[in-house]
C-alpha cells in the first residue's frame, strides 16, 4: 500500500462523462489498496476560456485578479470530482492549492512553489479519505491566491508526490510520451522509459507534455514519474533515472515546435560589448532567447540571429529597432513562421554522424535549414513554419522510429 498522486489534465475531465469516468478509475485505486491524492486541471479548454474572457474585459489584467479567475476552473473541477467519487462511496474532500498547503512567491500568473505544508492532505488520507486538489494553483507570502502558470497542475502532482513519498502518474489525452507528437505522426511509437535527461531536453525543445517544471521538479527530488492514458488505462512511460545497463538510442525523440519568431539584425558592428548591449535588453525586457546564432564577420561587420516566443515579437520588435540604432547595426528583420525541429538521444554522445544524416534527409526532402544547434544529446535546427511537420515527419523515419 503507497501513496499514488494521479493528476488529470483537462481533456480527461472536460465533461461530465467524462469526470464519472475519472472516479471510477480512483475507486478503482482504492479498493486495489492504495492511498488515492487526486490533482486535477481546469474542464477542457476552461483555463484558455477564461484567459479570453479576461482579454475582453480588460486591458490591464491585473495579475492578482487574473490568478483568481483562472483558479477558479481548477477548484469547479475538484468539487465535481469529489461529487462523483462520493456517488461510488469513496470519500473524498476537494482542496483548493491553498488549503492543500501550497505556499508560493508572489509572482502572479507564474508563481513558484516555495514549500508544500501537506499536513492536511496527509491528515484526510490517514483517515481513509481521497484528497483532490486543485492543480496549478497555491498561497503566496502576501496571503493571495496565486496560479503556477500553463501546464502547472503537473508540477502540483509532483510537488504532491515528494511531499507525501508517493509516485506521480500523469493521465492524459495519448497512452504515454512517444517519439514524437502522435497526432502529427500516428506512426509515433510510445516509450516504455525515457530518462530524466532526455525528458528535459525533449522539454526544452517544447514538448508540451509533461510540463518543463514539474519534470525538473522530479528530477532534483527523485519522483518517479509515469505519463499514461486517462481513456485507454493503460501502462504508460515511465520516467526514471537512466539505467546504465541499457543501450541508449541514438535518437529517443524528435519535437516540432511552431511557437517561435526568429529575428535577425544585419550589418553589427565585430566590437566587444554589442551582443552584451542587444542580449542585457532582451533579458531586461522579460525576453526568453532560445538560439542565437552569429556570423562570421567580414569586414567589421556580422548579422546576430535569434529565436524567442512567437507571441513576444510584437514587443521586442521595437526594442531591437532601438538597439540597432544605438549600435550602430542596419536593418532588424523579423519572421514570425518559422518552426524549431530537435532531435534527442543519450546516444548522440557516442555515435558520429547523426548531424550529417539530419541535413541528408531535409537536403533530400528539399528542406532548408535557416540555423541549427546542438548540445550533448539534442539536435535542433530551424526550417520554414508550413515545413515543421514534414521536418519532423521525414526525420522520425530517417531515424528508424516509425512503427513497423
Ligand atoms: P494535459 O492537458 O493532459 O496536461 P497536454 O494537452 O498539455 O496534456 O499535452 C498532451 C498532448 O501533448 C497530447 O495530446 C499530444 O498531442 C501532445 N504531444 C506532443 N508531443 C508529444 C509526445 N512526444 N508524446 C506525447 N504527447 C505529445
Ligand atoms: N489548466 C491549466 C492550464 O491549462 C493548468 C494545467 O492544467 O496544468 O495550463
Ligand atoms: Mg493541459
């Protein structure tokens, strides 16, 4: 008997059905003999719904408002659950983040955990209840209700499963993490296992599934964490600390990601302290840069391209014009569609070539390659935004993970 905490994004409670559902698997739990800590997220596509409404009523969105209203989806879903679970006789008490003991900084729509004060979900379970709580939300030092951002109802279930020494199973929409999206390529494969470290690049190279946090969150505290199914039920993708016994692949996984802009500024002038000037403005302005790429200079000249949120261009766009002047560079150009393609396996860090054979295949796939980088066990090159799933598609097969 151990403690499961078994979150549930919005896809697998988004209807009445289907939050039934949802309760029947946890009695399910329980009569096993298991200690049941339910997290679950927002019905559905609520948290997007609420993120809209708030955009037609206001300009502003003060940020305490805004993590009120989108907490609120979260805590409408704790009750229903706990309705349901009552119906099959389970006992079950829903908890917001904050009653949950969830004590965050103050930074709203993106607040951090500090500590996890479990003594009431610890308290609800010794005495034979079923805890649910709402993901993705908490308390901060002010004493306001805060929202951990998109995707954090994932970092709820594993702060959850540290605080209580229990496993973290995450239900989703797709049996488990594959070796790409499954819905761009259905002849993605799942994975029994992937390691920590290739989660987190696979993370990084935006993989939305499961959430960069929550996966770093595991990792440092040593959570085991295993992604499944919450239509189908059945075994997932264990994440877990490598094994050493086993050959590593050589690519595990490939991510297509269309969320970002690439920028580039022509005509720098080759002198210290004008990457430092362009960068220290990026960072002031609250700017997440992914790739940077700089050429070589000819004659005391270079261009500087990088990537960044697609959603952040509008913004920064200016602030570059700025910089260029400043510096004394020429032009800013800005493209909104391109698409960052990643490879990623332990086994790049022995085995030469998988760079050659990616530029192979885009090359006979007539894909150009705009920038590329690499880190010990990634791949990523940008390519044109309408190229991304034929990128992705044409590589996964190159790399033999299509399913036979
Ligand atoms: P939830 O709302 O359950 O937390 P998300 O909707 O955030 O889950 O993420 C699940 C989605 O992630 C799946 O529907 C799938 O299309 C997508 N996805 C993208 N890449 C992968 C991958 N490599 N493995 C599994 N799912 C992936
Ligand atoms: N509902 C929130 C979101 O969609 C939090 C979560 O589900 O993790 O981002
Ligand atoms: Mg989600």
């Amino acid at each position: 008997m151990g403690v499961v905490v078994q979150k549930f994004g919005g896809t697998s409670v988004a209807d009445p059905e289907r939050i039934r559902e949802v309760a029947d698997h946890v009695a399910r739990t329980v009569k096993r003999g298991d200690q049941a800590v339910v997290v679950v997220s927002a019905m559905g596509k609520e948290t997007d719904e609420l993120l809209h409404l708030a955009s037609q009523v206001s300009k502003t969105r003060p940020g305490r408002e805004m993590d009120m209203l989108i907490t609120a989806g979260e805590r409408k879903a704790t009750a229903l659950l706990c309705m349901a679970l009552h119906d099959l006789g389970v006992p079950a008490d829903s908890f917001t983040g904050s009653q949950a003991g969830f004590l965050t900084d103050t930074n709203h729509m993106n607040a951090k955990i500090l500590e996890v004060r479990a003594d009431r979900i610890r308290a609800a379970v010794d005495a034979g209840r079923v805890p649910v709580v709402g993901g993705a939300q908490g308390v901060s030092t002010a004493n306001d209700v805060t929202f951990l951002g998109r995707g954090g109802s994932d970092t709820t279930a594993v702060a959850l499963a540290e605080a209580l020494g229990g496993v973290c199973e995450l239900y989703t929409d797709v049996p488990g993490v594959f070796t790409t999206d499954p819905r761009v390529v259905p002849v993605a494969q799942r994975m029994t296992r992937i390691s920590f470290d290739e989660m987190l690049e696979m993370c990084a190279a935006g993989c939305p599934k499961p959430a960069m946090r929550a996966v770093e969150f595991a990792r440092t505290h040593g959570v085991r964490l295993h992604v499944r199914s919450a239509f189908t039920w059945e075994l997932g993708t264990w994440i877990t600390e490598e094994e050493s016994e086993m050959e590593d692949a050589i690519v595990s996984g490939i991510v297509g990601d269309d969320s970002e802009a690439k920028i580039t500024i022509t005509q720098v002038p080759d002198r210290p302290g004008v990457s430092a000037r362009l960068f220290r403005a990026m960072a002031s302005a609250d700017v997440n840069v992914d790739m940077i790429v700089q050429n070589v200079s000819e004659q005391g000249f270079t261009d500087i391209s990088f990537t960044l949120p697609a959603d952040q261009l509008d913004n920064v766009r200016p602030i570059c014009e700025q910089v260029a002047v400043e510096i004394g560079a020429d032009q800013v150009l800005a493209d909104p569609s391109i698409a960052k393609v990643s490879l990623v396996g332990a086994g790049m860090k022995t085995n030469p070539g998988v760079a050659a054979t990616v530029f192979e295949t885009l090359a006979a796939n007539d894909i150009n390659i705009e920038m590329i980088s690499t880190s010990a066990i990634r791949i990523s090159v940008v390519v044109a935004g309408d190229q991304c799933d034929r990128a992705v598609t044409v590589l996964h097969s190159a790399f033999g993970l299509d399913a036979a």
